[in-house]
C-alpha cells in the first residue's frame, strides 16, 4: 500500500516589518486592539505581588531580566526583613544581594534598592513620589519603572509601560515601527484614551505571555487575528479546523 505524505501545512513567518496603520486606519486598529483585549482578559492587572507603592518600586527593580513569578517568590523574605525605605536604607549590601540572588543582576539591583530607598529617606520623607520627574531621578528607576508605579499603585495614567511584551506587539499588530521604548511609549499614548494607559500595558503583556510569543506566536488561536497584519495562519474556526 501506498502511503501518501500529509502534504504539511504551509505557514508564513511573522513578519520583521509588518504593515503600519497610518491616519483613521491607525485610530481604528488601536480602538479594536484595545476592545479585543479587554474581552479576552477581564481580569489583566499587574502580575507582582505588591501591598504599597514602595513594594512595587522595588518588586519592579527585581523585574528586570526576571519573570514576575521568580520576583514573587522573593520578595516576601525581602520585605519581611526590610518592610520599608528607612528599613532597606540601613540594609546590608551583602544580605540583600544575598535575599534577591535568584532574580539574576542582584549585585546592581541590591545598589538600586539601598540607593534607592536612601533617596527615598533623604528627600522624601520615606514615601514614594508621584511624579514622573521625582520618579525617574530615584537609582535603579527609569521611565518604564515609574510607568508602573504610577499606573498601579497611585492609578495614575502619566505614561504607557513599554516592555518588551508592549514593544514587539506594538510592531506586530501595525502600531509603529518605533524599537526605542520611549518612542514606542510617545506614539501609542495619542492612540488610546488616557484612562485606558495603565491597562493597556497589562493587557498588551498577558497577550505576550499567554498567545504572542516572541518565537512561537500562536496566531489560530488569536483573538487579534483577523486584524493583525503579522497574523502566521488564519484563525482556526475560520479554516473549519476546531
Ligand atoms: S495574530 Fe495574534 S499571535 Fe499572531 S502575530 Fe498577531 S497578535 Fe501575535
């Protein structure tokens, strides 16, 4: 008998530099981006675990190069023993490093936390400011830190986060073709409405996680697919393969 190969199915790459949406278009493209999403994940909110502003200041420290789940996993001994600024001020370098090693970089991140937490003390009373420009003069926070600080624990909309969930699907949904994180972050804000800023970064990065895979993206099964220009396959309902 004979035995006929199943002729593979053919699938494109995502493509580097997909279309982008200019004008009405682009307004549209954002308005369903952002409807699409807020389906998809009613419940998309910040994924460290945090009880004040301080700790997520320094639970978004510990993010970099790091998941969150790793970071949640570390912060509870961290914040035991240093439960706030003045506490994490005094700290030991060597035993902070030694409470945050399994987050990676933790020589630089143990200098960010004690630095910050100083800068903290000695110009602000120990609270967390909420300002962007406070924000981002604090050692080991940039904007993208700040973003997430005001967005989460003051509910202020000053900014998007762009990391790297937000960038690559900025570019693969027709956003911009922006790779600079600030960019990136100047042009989405006049796409979506203010008070949606601190979810649509939520929402962009559980999208990233669980079905825009930097690698892998799983385009059938995508709820973006049929406005995505980077979409790899149709959707699978519509080829009748459920
Ligand atoms: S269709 Fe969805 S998973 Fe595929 S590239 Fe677009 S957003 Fe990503």
């Amino acid at each position: 008998m004979v035995v006929k190969a199943v002729p593979k199915k053919k699938t494109k790459k995502v493509a580097k530099r997909p279309k982008v949406f200019t004008g009405a278009a682009l307004k549209k493209q954002a308005a369903n981006i952002e409807r699409l999403l807020r389906k998809a994940y009613p419940d998309a909110k910040c994924e460290l675990d945090y009880r004040n502003a301080f700790e997520l200041a320094a639970a978004t420290i510990l993010s970099a190069q790091c998941t969150d789940k790793r970071v949640n996993m570390v912060t509870p001994a961290l914040f035991a023993r240093y439960p706030n600024a003045a506490a994490l001020a005094a700290a030991d370098l060597h035993e902070v490093e030694d409470l945050i090693k399994s987050t990676g970089f933790y020589h630089n991140k143990a200098r960010s936390l004690i630095g910050m937490a100083m800068a903290l003390v000695t110009n602000h009373g120990g609270e967390v400011p909420r300002t962007m420009d406070d924000l981002v003069v604090l050692p080991g926070i940039g904007r993208k830190t700040a973003n997430v600080v005001l967005g989460n624990a003051f509910g202020l909309n000053e900014g998007i986060v762009v990391d790297t969930h937000v960038a690559r699907l900025s570019t693969r949904l027709g956003l911009t073709r922006e790779t600079d994180p600030v960019k990136i972050e100047r042009a989405l804000m006049p796409l979506f409405p203010r008070t949606s800023w601190a979810l649509l970064s939520h929402l962009l990065i559980w999208h990233g996680r669980r079905v825009c895979d930097a690698k892998k993206p799983r385009c059938a099964e995508c709820v973006l697919n049929r406005i995505c220009p980077s979409a790899t396959t149709q959707k699978r309902v519509e080829s009748g393969k459920k």
